[in-house]
C-alpha cells in the first residue's frame, strides 16, 4: 500500500495462546498476571476505547484506502471477503465475509463469480444484496469520493474511463459489473488477476443501498453492514461512537467476534499522550487500545523494567521494507558496481539503531518482507555482514573507475519520523566513509521530498524511501517499483530504478494468472531475488510495531496481516 497501509505478522515471541471453546485462538503476552481464570476468557458487554493520534477521516467505504477492511471500519463495513482473524501467519490468508466463498475464477483469471450468504441485513434489518455491492463499487469511481485503492479503475474493463453513478445518466453503471440475481455477482476484467480475492478485502467492496446513498455526507452516517452501526461522527473522525448493529448476525459472520457493546474512539491525540494513558490504564483507560500509535525507544526503555507493564505490549510486524533507491539515469548510479559498493558499505546495526533499535527495527536484505505471504527467498545478493564491508565495497569502487572514492549526494526527509529520516541517512554517511565515500546529506520537507523523489524528471540519483503492502502478497510490492509499465512520467512514479525489463513484466503478467496464492508467492519471491541482483535499490530495515493496551483488554489478536491488535476480536474486562 503506497506507503501508508497497515498489514503484518506475529504478536510478540515471548507469548502462549489459549484455544478457546468457538476455535478461535487468544494470544498474550507470557508472563501476564493482569488476568487469570474465568477474568481472562473474553466476555460480551463493556466499552472499548480506542485512543489514537490519528483522526479516521473519510469514514465512506468508497474514500477509505484499506486492507483486509481495515481495524475500526470493518467493524461497520463488512466486504466481500476479508482478512483471517488469527495470530501470525493464518492470519495472511484471505476468507470469505459477505460471500460464501472468495470467489470462482475462470480458466485465465479474468472473470470471477462471488455469491453472497444468505440472511445478510443491514442496521436497518433490510436485506444486502448483489447490486448494493455493485453500487459501493461504482460510487467508488466518483471524482468526489476518490482516494480509496486504484485498482479496480485499472482491473475492471471499462473501469478507465468510468465516472461513478453520480454522472451515469442511463443508470446501467459498469457493464464489467453484473448482478444476475440479488445473491450473485461477477466482476469481468481486462486482464488476468489471481488476487482478485485479496482486493476484495477493501472497504469499496462494501455494499452501499443506493436509496441511502448522501453522496459525501455518506459517511457522516454510513449504513452498517458490520457487528457495529455508527452513533456519532464528530469533527471529522476526531471522535466515533459505535453501538450494537442489532441485525448483524454471528451465524453469517465467522470473523468477528464483536463482544463490547460499544466503542469509543478518540483520535487527534499527540502520541506520547496516548502512551502515557495507555500506560496508566485508569478509569476508561483500563478497557483502551491504540491502532496507530507506537511506542519510542524511550518509553520501551521504561516499560523493559516494569513486568506488568511490559506484558501489555504488543507486538506485530508490518509488511513494510526502508531502503535505498538508486536512479541509474544519474551517475554514477548507472553503474551497476557503484551500486553494489554501496550495497556492501552499508552498516545495517547503525541503520537499525538510527531506527529506533532492534525493538523496532530488524535488518533487511531483500526487497520484500519476510513473511512467508511474500514469497522472500531470503537472499542476500551483496552480504555485508551487521556493520558493513567497507574492504569490499572499496574493490568494487576502483573496478568502477573510483579508486580513490568518490563524492555523492543522499537526498532524504528532514522529518525526525517515517522514512528517509535524518537519522538514518547520519547512519549511512559514516558507514559509506569508511568505503571511501563521502557523502553529502541533502534533507527535504517532507512534501517538497515526496514531491522530488517520485518525479521521473527530478528524481535524485540516491535516496531514502520505503514502500508498503496493500495485502500480504509480492504482487502489490513488486508490480509498482519494477514493472516498466507503471512508469509514470507526468505523475507520481513509484519505479524509482525506472527498470523496464520485458522479461521481467512478462513474469508480472505470469503471475497474476494465478489463482494459487501459494505458488504465485514462490514466484514472486523468486523475482524479487532476480531482481535484486541489479542493485536498484538496497534493501535497510524492516519495521516493528510495539503498541500498549489497557489492563483491563482481553484477547489479543495480532496477525501477519495487520501487524497491530485486531479490534473486532478484543473484548473488555
């Protein structure tokens, strides 16, 4: 997910897991004795409070950029498939929601059939059928509700040059989108995609019944397909109430547990405000979890000493990758072995600590996570060992024509958080020194950096930038920053190496033919271990989330997916 997007792995190691009497499994942390007996197994009832710094603006399924259906809106939308609601690895792999099934495909891929459970309501107890999920599909193409995930404009034929159901005066919307009968759809596409299951998971695949549609205003109210229906929606998302969706049935819903009666979500905290309340766990407070908030090194410094305090912490890993992007049009960038030299040179244990430290952090080699849903290989195409090879790096140089070092710029955010920060680009300028590079630091404002670093025409030849999933698959990581083809040359580009390898979009398309997820990982791993023999780019860390939650929250949930405690399995003391 274009460097935004919330998807992970494991809760932390140092955890057990209590399978309870439905199947599911409840992890937490080892050591916990802020539980036990009959107070530990989760209950209905309660209020769960969720405090985060961050607002959830855009509240309409057709604005929301999500995956799996996102932590507190898929509490109210439900889509036609979704996440595993389980720890680790189960927890990459995609289910079925509103459908029975995540879909049948045609023999190359191209048309996939979904039919919907039956006894499906709305807030309202009205019936959900097929057309109001081709409706929230098609509103979703609507100028003034853009900012949801790109895809089904590209993937669904027609899908370019529609306008959404707003300026579609004959009423047919998309032809590529039909509803034989109000349990059956079929999505027609210009192009074989395998993971069609998996964008199936985004909140635009939430049914909308078009009687109810208010254009914006939608989602000042949006009507609740989920466990939970909107009560109020104050300051843009700065404060959620959710209550009960009285018909939202357990019986058409394996996912979600949904056991508070409410939720209260507070946002537009500064984060250390939310660590410290977290942290204290008083009155409401007791019953709160954050899902966008991190702890720092400091507050982890703090927590280590302090047992129960530690034994409520969190942790998940994102799908989520930190590295160097090189563009080969800049020299000497376009020079394959000053490239590896750099590769080598570089001290991932500075880089890990310019992090945050091995808590938050862990060293990276290849492109993509290493999450099995990935497909990584594992490689290591230029092993530099922790602190660097500076002596091989040095070799590489005077094969280069640089035997006497040489003078770059690295281009990097002047923010102290998120990617390319000054930090880590300090880390990098003395681990190069000792390979004889001497290396300029050049920091950006954060917009004027976004702005330089995906212009064809401006682009840097050596930056810091990141890149994130928008599910657990090597297809949403690796189709953006290498296919030749989504090379944007009057727009926002993400193929920094501007790499326009034939063989390697043949592959692309190879790939998303299959409907296998398990083979098409294989193979996405196998083209990221290809491709990185080029040096494009070089691989720096892996993020970890460490997140606190109240004394008094019960079945912890934490997957490869997400990375972060899954609300819709919580439940209160």
């Amino acid at each position: 997910m274009r460097q935004s997007s919330v998807i992970a792995r494991r809760v932390a190691a140092a955890s057990v897991c209590l399978v309870l009497a439905s199947g599911a499994a409840a992890c937490g942390p080892e050591d916990s004795d802020a539980a036990s007996g009959d107070d530990a197994k989760p209950k209905k009832g309660g209020t769960l409070r969720v405090l985060n710094s961050e607002p959830q603006t855009d509240f309409d399924p057709a604005r929301l950029y999500t995956s799996g259906g996102g932590n507190v809106p898929s509490l109210v939308f439900r889509t036609l498939t979704t996440r595993n609601r389980e720890d680790g690895a189960k927890g990459t792999e995609v289910v079925p929601d509103l459908a029975t099934d995540t879909g049948k495909a045609s023999k190359n891929a191209t048309v996939w059939t979904y039919t919907l459970k039956k006894g499906l309501k709305y807030e309202d107890g009205s019936p959900i059928t097929s057309a109001d999920i081709k409706y929230g599909i098609e509103r979703s193409f609507a100028a003034e509700l853009s900012g949801g995930a790109p895809y089904l404009r590209d993937w669904l034929i027609g899908g370019a040059d529609y306008q959404g159901p707003y300026k579609d005066k004959g009423e047919k919307g998309l032809d590529s989108i039909e509803t034989p009968d109000e349990r059956t759809i079929v999505f027609r596409l210009n192009k074989p995609e395998g993971e069609f299951p998996l964008l199936a998971t985004q909140t635009q695949f939430a049914p909308v019944p078009k009687a109810k549609d208010k254009g914006s205003k939608y989602e000042e109210h949006p009507v609740s397909s989920g466990p939970y229906q909107v009560v109020e929606n104050e300051n843009d998302g700065e404060r959620i109430t959710l209550k009960r969706n009285p018909h939202w049935s357990r019986e058409t819903d394996e996912e979600r547990f949904a056991y508070p009666d409410r939720i209260d979500v507070r946002s537009g905290l500064d984060p250390s405000v939310v660590n410290q309340r977290l942290s204290a766990s008083t009155g409401a407070d007791a019953a709160a979890v954050t899902t966008d908030t991190n702890l720092g090194p400091a507050e982890l410094s703090k927590i280590t000493g302090d047992k129960k305090l530690a034994a409520r912490v969190g942790t998940g890993h994102f799908g989520y990758t930190d590295y160097i992007a090189f563009n080969p049009k800049v020299k000497p960038f376009d020079n394959p072995k000053v490239r590896q030299a750099i590769a080598y040179a570089v001290d991932r244990t500075s880089v890990v600590n310019a992090a945050g430290g091995s808590s938050l952090a862990e060293p990276a080699t290849t492109f993509l996570p290493e999450q099995k849903a990935f497909g990584s290989t594992g490689h290591d195409h230029f092993p530099a060992g922790k602190t660097g090879n500076p002596a091989k790096a040095k070799k590489l140089l005077a094969e280069a024509g640089y035997k006497n070092g040489l003078k770059v710029t690295l281009t990097h955010s002047s923010t102290k958080v998120g990617r390319g920060n000054p930090e880590t680009a300090a880390a990098l300028q003395d681990a190069l020194k000792k390979a004889g590079i001497t290396v300029s630091l050049k920091g950006l404002e954060d917009n004027k950096y976004g702005d330089v670093i995906h212009s064809v025409k401006d682009e840097p030849g050596f930056f810091l930038t990141g890149w994130g999933a928008d599910w657990p698959s090597g297809g949403p990581f690796l189709a953006p920053i290498f296919d030749g083809r989504q090379i944007v040359r009057d727009g926002a580009n993400f193929n920094t190496g501007q790499l326009d390898d034939p063989a390697v979009n043949k592959e692309i398309d190879e790939i998303n033919k299959l409907t296998d997820l398990d083979e098409a990982a294989g193979r996405w791993g196998a083209l990221d271990e290809k491709i990185g023999k080029q040096a494009l780019v070089v691989p720096l860390t892996h993020p970890v989330y460490k997140r606190l939650y109240g004394k008094d929250v019960r079945n912890i949930v934490i997957s490869d997916w997400t990375g972060v405690l899954d609300i819709s399995q919580v439940a209160v003391k």
